[in-house]
C-alpha cells in the first residue's frame, strides 16, 4: 500500500500521521537523545493491529547527531498497546513537526494525483544497502512496518538529510521497533 497526503490531521488524531502529539500509555517519560541529552521531535504515529508505533528521532541540531542511524539512541521507535493518550509535550526543544499530515493509504495499482509520502508493508525500498535491524530483545530480523518519504514542503516535512526516505520496522512477539533513515 502507498501512503498518501490524507491531508491535515488533529494533533491527537488515532490515525496513521507524522507530526502532532504521540498516543502513549500511563508513565511515558518523553525521550531524550542519547547523544546530545535533549529532548527528540516526535515524528509519526503508525496504528498496527496489536496497538500503535510512535517514531521518534533528535532534531535538535539537524546533522549533529546521529538520528539516522538505528541504534545510535539518536531516535527511538515505541510499540505501545493498551489505553492510549496524548502524550504531555515537553515545554523547551525541537519536539514537534511543522504540521500533522494524515496519511492515506492508496493501492500502489491505481494512480493518484495526491504525493506519495509513504509506503505500508511489503518490501523496504532501499536507497542505500538493505539496514534491516535484528530486534534488540530476541535478535532476529525485525518486520519492515512502513516507509516515510521526506516530503516536499520544507516547513512541514520530516528532516531525512534531503530526499531521504525512513523506514520502520518492528518485532511483534517482543512488542519492539526500530526506525532508520537513508540518503
Ligand atoms: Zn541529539
Ligand atoms: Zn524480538
């Protein structure tokens, strides 16, 4: 499935959107980036069947740390399940995107007129070498969940380096997830 522009979304809306507020469960503590301490911008909610995926990664000096990379602790990717609520966004830091975009899903067979901004299941479109990451608890390859395209209106749109593309991915029995970007 593609992801289209669904167009805006509200900052708390249970759908598939990067930017707004995370969903997230009683005693969520907002993540700091492992490198540069402060606190990272939430970037998409991605609902699955067993509960939701929250993507985090550290924009605080975009280039300075690495939020590309899986495991540096310069990003974070939550699976949450149970009750879910806004999350209480920390006051100080790059914590929000410009705008909440809701992303359609669109059958990669029909043409559409909307931008693509993503993709849903299937095979991960690599723009460098496949980086797909063992799960931290169990150590096999995690699932490929989804892609997000950079976008193209710069005030609103994640920061993948330029042109970049993100990629999700999770393990269910472990209830884990992992998020990347390439260039
Ligand atoms: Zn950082
Ligand atoms: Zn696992």
């Amino acid at each position: 499935m593609l992801l289209v522009n669904g167009g805006e979304a509200m900052v708390d809306a249970p759908v598939l959107r990067t930017g707004g507020v995370p969903l997230v469960p009683e005693g969520f503590v907002w993540p700091d980036c492992r490198e540069c301490g402060e606190p990272m911008q939430f970037l998409a909610h991605l609902p699955l069947d067993e509960g939701a995926v929250a993507v985090f990664f550290c924009q605080s000096d975009p280039g300075m740390c690495d939020d590309w990379d899986a495991t540096a602790g310069a990003n974070r990717a939550f699976v949450f399940s149970g009750g879910l609520s806004a999350a209480t966004v920390p006051a100080e830091g790059a914590t929000m995107l410009g705008a909440v975009t809701a992303l359609r899903p669109h059958s990669a067979d029909t043409p559409t007129a909307e931008p693509v901004l993503g993709r849903l299941g299937g095979e991960p479109d690599w723009i460098q070498n496949d980086e797909t990451p063992d799960c931290p608890s169990c150590a096999t390859r995690m699932a490929f969940t989804a892609e997000l395209e950079e976008g193209s209106d710069f005030a609103t749109s994640a920061n993948f380096g330029g042109g970049g593309r993100g990629y999700v991915f999770h393990c269910r029995p472990c209830s884990e997830a992992a998020f990347l970007w390439q260039t």
